[in-house]
C-alpha cells in the first residue's frame, strides 16, 4: 500500500498514511510499507490497530493471515498475537509483536512511525 505525501492532519510529522477508515472493516488487514518495515494494519471491536507485518516466529507475512476479533494468526504456523498489543495469545511464537501507535481522524488512518 502506498502512503499519501500529504501533509499530516496530525500534530507529529512521524505518522503516515495508510488508507481512509471506509476502506477497513471489522476483521480486515491491511499492509503498510515503509522503507524499512513492513506493517499490518487491522480493525477490531471497531478501532485500528498496527502491529509488524512479519511474525516474531518464522519469515511469514501477516497479511496473508487472518484477524478474527482481536487474534492475528500467522499463516504459517498459526501462532496468534493480540493485535491491540502485540503479545501472543498462543504459540509457536514467543515474542510478541512490535505495536505502532494509530488515530483515526476526518475518516483517515494514521500509523505513527519513526524511521530508522
């Protein structure tokens, strides 16, 4: 997905675009890439939440896994992170997800994230 070079409705230069809040529902990903990393982007219960794209476990890109409520499952093999905070709710995996901040404003969704 690529992000807008608009200029930020938010205050910090650090958030990025990622898509307008219509086009994400409820048990949906989406993925944002930086330069560097590789973001998944997911709503459940109603709000936005980002998390690393790639699990802690083994190379697999979540994207191609699946959010029901708040449970991410990897594809491969099927470790599950809580995506409001990153940590798993069942193994394989052991090490929990990097977390990036999110706001949902004027029907657009921002990820805060610092380069480098």
């Amino acid at each position: 997905m690529q992000h807008s070079k608009g200029e930020s409705p938010v205050l910090d230069s650090s958030y990025i675009y990622v898509c307008s809040g219509a086009e994400i529902e409820d048990d949906e990903l989406m993925e944002c890439e930086t330069e560097e990393d590789t973001i998944v982007v997911g709503r459940a219960e109603g709000k936005v939440y980002a998390v690393d794209g790639i699990c802690s476990h083994a190379y697999a890109e979540l994207i191609d896994g699946e959010l029901e409520g708040t449970c991410l499952t990897c594809p491969l093999h099927f470790a599950c992170f809580d995506i409001r905070d990153g940590s798993v709710m069942e193994g394989p995996a052991e090490k929990p997800l990097r977390v990036y901040e999110t706001i949902e404003r004027d029907g657009s969704v921002w990820v805060r994230y610092k380069r480098g």
